[in-house]
C-alpha cells in the first residue's frame, strides 16, 4: 500500500535551516512526490516536483531557499535562511495509476 | 496567468446533494488531467477524485466512490464535482488542483 509519512511537526530558529522528511513505503522507494505549503488560513502552494535521484523542478515563484533531495525511500525539503512567512504546514504527495497519496503533513514552527 | 476558481459549496442537509464547479484559464485546461482534493477542519489533505484530460477515466478515493462524480467540460475548461449521499464526514473545504497548481477552494458543511 502507498503510504508517505512525515513528522507532525518541526521548529528552527529565524535565520536557520531546517530539512523536513517525507518517507515512502516499502516497495515505493523510486517514486517521486510533490511538496506543498500551507500557510494559516490559505490554500495549498505547490513548492516542486522531486525524483528519486534527488533532482527537482519548483513551482513559479519558489524562492531558493526552498530545495529538494532524495536519499532511498526518503524525500526531503530544505528550507534555508529561514522567514516568518516560512511557518506553515507542509504536505508531500505522490500518486500511482488511479491512486494519489498526501502525507499527513508537518507543522513547520518558526522560533 | 493561472488560475483555478471554485464555486458551489454551501451548506446541505445530510443526504443531500451538491454540485461543485472548478473554472480554469491561463492554460490548455484539456491536455491537464485534474482533481478535487479536501481538507476537513483541523485536518490534512485528502485526494477525493480525478478525471483524465479527455475525460475518458475517472478514479475515486474510497470514501466518496459511488457518491460522488467528476466530469469536466472541455470546452468550458470547467471541472465539476458532483456529491450526493453527503454526510457530516464529508464537510470540509474542497479544493480543485491540476499539477503545479491549486485553486483557492470551497467551503461544504454538510448539517442539518
């Protein structure tokens, strides 16, 4: 069963990194997902597409302080020289012929 | 520039119905397979159901199928949803998404 598992939620400081984790289920290591951010009270953003080998293609507008890896059955998103406006939920999301999965979602605490 | 716009929700007893409307501009809404995903208050994100560019396949979470429909009008690059049956559980804001995209969603409390 396709399943992807985040963390509930994360903190970093103002002006710091933080890598957020996304892990697909076994037997689903190479597929890619999507990164999305939800700010409070506003709809999903998409951040990027990410591949199994790490590569990334983000959305328009994305700043670069938002980027993409990958390492196995896991999926990341760094977020460097963190903002305020950073706080948010993150969603990852991948799909399967018929079937599409989204994470559970990580809430992202700007200290 | 890229837009989806949604309309249609409101509130509805349980068991009836609803038809949601999702209008696309600013790209080739026919080459884009598209979607509707929800959120329930204080909740995540929920893939409800997706249509193929051409409108030929259609695919459902479990929780909707049989209750709800998608269809789109290619040439009123409009999506749709339509929900009936609807129950308490299916109250949430209902996005409308292609890739790279989302709309800014529609509110459906389902109450009685």
């Amino acid at each position: 069963q396709l399943v992807l598992t985040q963390s509930p939620s994360a903190s970093a400081s103002l002006g710091a990194s933080v890598k957020l984790t996304c892990t697909l289920s076994s037997g689903h290591s190479s597929h890619a997902i999507a990164w999305h951010q939800q700010l409070p009270e506003k709809g999903p953003r998409y951040l990027m597409r990410l591949n199994n080998d790490g590569s990334h293609t983000k959305g328009d507008g994305i700043p670069d302080r938002f980027s993409g890896s990958s390492s196995g059955a896991e999926r990341y998103l760094t977020i460097s020289s963190l903002q305020s406006e950073d706080e948010a939920d993150y969603y990852c999301q991948t799909w399967d012929t018929g079937n599409v999965v989204f994470g559970g979602g990580t809430k992202l605490t700007v200290l | 520039e890229l837009q989806l716009v949604e309309s249609g929700g409101g509130l509805v007893q349980p068991g009836g119905s609803l038809r949601l409307s999702c209008a696309a501009s600013g790209f080739t809404f026919s080459s884009y397979a598209m979607s509707w995903v929800r959120q329930a208050p204080g909740k995540g994100l929920e893939w409800v159901s997706t249509i193929s560019p051409s409108a030929g396949t259609t695919y459902y979470a479990d929780s909707v199928k049989g209750r709800f429909t998608i269809s789109r009008d290619n040439s009123k690059n409009t999506l749709y949803l339509q929900m009936s049956s609807l129950r308490a559980e299916d109250t949430a804001i209902y996005y409308c998404a292609k890739q790279a995209l989302w709309g800014q969603g529609t509110l459906v409390t389902v109450s009685s």
